[in-house]
C-alpha cells in the first residue's frame, strides 16, 4: 500500500483521474487530491472526496482538516503547512491531467498554487501525465518543457492517439488510461524505495532495442531476427527503478513499457540520429539494437519489378556506421555504457573482451546465438556480462530477469565511478 499525492490540472480528461482514484482505492493505496482553480471547472472536488475518503485541497491558504494526513493515518497534533507536509507524507506525486500550463509551470519552478507549490516542494518520484490538444502537445515549447521536466528525472506517462476533446478532432493528446497511469505510479514508487545500489531514481537511461531495416526498394528491406524483447525488458526494469527512459525502438511490434519514452525507428541511420539526439542528456546507454553492419549501397525509390531489364542480379552493400563506437568515442566520463554481442560458440568471450576495449565500453552484454532457445525472437535469454573487471554468467530466465541482472551491474559499475578518485 503507498501513497498517492494526485494533482488535477484544467483539462476535459480531469474526469480520467476520477477513474485512477477509483483504481488506486481498490488496489489499496490511500490517495489525497490537490485541485487547481481551473480543473473544478471539469470535475468538482465532492467526486474526489467521495472516492478516497478525504478532503480535497485547493489552495495553499486553506486549512487541511486531515493535517497532511493521508487516509487511514493518524493526525499530526501540530498544524503543519498542508502542502508541505502532504508530499512530506507521499509516496509518489502524479499530476494527472496536467495542461500546457502546469507543466510549463512544472519545468520553470512557479509556485502560484496549491499543485504548483506542492510539486516544488515534493522529493518523492513525480509522475507527469500530460493531456491537450495535439497542436498544443506538439508545440515547441510544451515539448522542450516536458524534455526538461525529463531531464531532471520526472517520470512522463505519453499522451495516447485518439479522438480528441473538441468534436471531429483526432491526433495526439488524450491522457493515457488510468491503468496505465496507476502502473506508472507504482514503478516509480517501486523504483525509489529500493536501496541506493540498486536504485536508478533520477538516472536518465537511454535504451535501443529491436532491429534496423535498411531499404532494397520502396518494399523490401535487409533485416534481422531481432523482436526488441530484450531492449524493451531492460527499458521496462529501468523505469521499475526509478530511471527516466528512452527507447529509441527499430521495428518494434510490442506492447511499449509504460512510462517509457518511445522513439520509433527503422534504418541504422535514423537510428544513429535518434542516439545522437538523445545521448548527451542520459546517464546510461544500453545498446540493445541489432544495427545493421550494411546496407544496400544503392536503394531504389520505388518497387523492383522482377520482370525489368535492369534487375540486379547481386545486391550491392556498403557499410552504416558504428553508432555505438561513435557514441562512445564522444562520451562523457560521467557516462555508462554497454554494448550488446551476439556472439557464436567458442571464442565468444574473447571476442566479446576485444570488442569492449575497441568499442571503449563499460561492458559488453554477450549471448550465445548458436542456441536456437535463447537470444532472437525468445522470451528467454542466458548471457554473460563482461566488464574490465571480470565476467559474470547469468543464468537463462525470462528476459526481465536478464534485464535487472543488467541493470544491477549498472549500478555496480555507477557506484564504482562515483567512489573512484578523479
Ligand atoms: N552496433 C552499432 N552500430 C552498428 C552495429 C552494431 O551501434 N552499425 C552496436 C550494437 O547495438 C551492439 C554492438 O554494437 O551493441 C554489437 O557490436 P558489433 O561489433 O556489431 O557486433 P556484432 O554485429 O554482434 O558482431 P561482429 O562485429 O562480430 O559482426
């Protein structure tokens, strides 16, 4: 059981968070519920109250008759300041729906009401669910300020595609389901209790996963077997420990992890664009991508017509660049990063070893892919992480155990940075 702190922004979706609430009651959390003036336009504060059992807040000069409290805990005897001692007490602070205005609010430190003032003051995982109109999601400046908010570790849940507020409209904006914004609350909550090594809380991880494509003609591609399983896994445990994530995604057809950010690729040079974007503003790397070695030298724009006299009869490759190498040619020191090999049988460790120093990596994640039952397209996977300090097995299991064991030899590798003398 945890406790949420649910901040309501001006918005038509403010009637979503009555749902969460809904949600989150049941599955047993206790939830208190900061108003801002507008959002009583959309839903007024008697609904929230009947739902959780507890006064709704809506003003920083008003007196909160639980104190601070959450449902279900006892008064404090004093009469704290009740938007302070509300985050005091949370356990996660969800701004769901949150407008245009309060997260450009969020990013640039106002404090002009209740929410506002709370968010400042909060020190627990804040999850920013946003909800508008496409034109305003997509505006320049509302994606610079959710990117900053990210930046600064606060978990984004993206907007879903759909039919929008005002009628016939459609594209992106709607606040994501309340099932996916309770999951989100509980990652980051999850995230943050674990112990300082384990946690990523505030670590900004940039993840790739799934495989490039790498066009013959307007309909046929060079490809590989890769399903994004494995990216989409550690993406999944990052976030689960508090990170803020980014996955740049190559043909990936799954099911994104919630409260992740999604890149959507296909070629190894989108790819290599979508990296260079977003490396300099992460803590970690984790190059899961099975990355074209080469492409067609020489793509046609529309479809080859096997009929046609000039049809090739040897396709011609060249090769894409090493985005990793690039990457970590132009890294930080403060940066963490590895690799991923798909090796085959003997000499797998050795090459894997060679690859980690030319490659200038942290560590080289490496997988047998002479087993058919673990690696491409499996749900299992059984590799050996490879660091300059040794090597360790990880035993086959589902995916998203491989991930944490990844993710444990981060932090390991993190902490041992941060005690090493400069
Ligand atoms: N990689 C990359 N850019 C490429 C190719 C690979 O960033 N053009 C990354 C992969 O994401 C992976 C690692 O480099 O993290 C794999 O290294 P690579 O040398 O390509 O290994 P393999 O293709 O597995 O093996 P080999 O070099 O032996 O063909």
């Amino acid at each position: 059981m945890a406790r949420l702190l649910l901040g309501v922004s001006g918005g038509i979706a403010a009637y979503k968070a009555l749902e969460l609430v809904r949600l989150a009651t049941k599955a047993g959390h206790s939830v208190r519920v900061i108003q801002t003036p507008t959002s009583e336009l959309f839903v007024g504060v008697a609904s929230f109250e009947g739902i959780t059992g507890a006064p709704v807040l809506r003003s920083e000069f008003a007196r909160d008759p639980l104190r601070g409290a959450f449902p279900g805990d006892p008064l404090p005897a004093h009469e704290p300041i009740s938007h302070l001692q509300l985050v005091a007490n949370a356990d996660a602070f969800l701004v769901a729906p949150a407008s245009a205005n309060t997260i450009a609010k969020l990013a640039h430190g106002h404090a002009d009401n209740l929410l506002t003032s709370a968010a400042l003051a909060a020190r627990c995982p804040l999850v920013v669910a946003p909800a508008m109109n496409d034109a305003m999601y997509e505006h320049a400046a509302t994606q610079a300020n959710l990117a900053l908010l990210r930046e600064r570790g606060a978990r984004i849940v993206d907007p879903g595609v759909g039919p929008l507020a005002s009628k016939g409209e459609h594209g992106i904006g709607r606040l994501a389901e309340p099932a996916e914004l309770l999951a989100a609350c509980e990652a980051a909550i999850a995230g943050a209790s674990l112990p300082p090594t384990a946690s990523l809380a505030g670590v900004r991880v940039l993840v790739t996963g799934g495989g490039t494509r790498e066009p013959i003609d307007s309909v046929r591609y060079v490809g590989n077997r890769s399903s994004g399983r494995m990216g989409y896994a550690l993406a999944e445990q990052a976030a689960r420990r508090g990170a803020a994530v980014t996955v740049v995604a190559a043909n990936v057809s799954l099911p994104a992890p919630t409260g992740v950010r999604v890149v959507p690729v296909e070629t190894a040079a989108q790819l290599a664009d979508a990296c260079a974007e977003a490396f300099p503003r992460c803590d970690v790397l984790l190059m899961a991508a099975a990355v074209a070695d080469f492409r067609p030298a020489d793509p046609a724009d529309t479809k080859i017509k096997k009929t046609a006299a000039d049809a090739p009869d040897a396709l011609a490759l060249e090769p894409t660049p090493d985005v990793l190498s690039g990457l970590a040619g132009a890294r930080r020191p403060d940066q963490t990063i590895v690799g991923f090999a798909a090796e085959h049988g003997e000499g797998a460790l050795a090459y894997a070893r060679e690859k980690l120093a030319r490659k200038r990596l942290d560590a080289i994640v490496v997988n047998d892919i002479s087993r058919p039952d673990i690696g491409f397209d499996t749900v299992e996977n059984e590799v050996t992480i490879v660091t300059p300090a040794g090597e360790r097995p990880v035993a086959r299991a589902p995916k998203a155990e491989v991930a944490a064991a990844i993710l444990d030899a981060v932090a390991e590798l993190r902490a041992g940075r941060a005690s090493t003398p400069a």
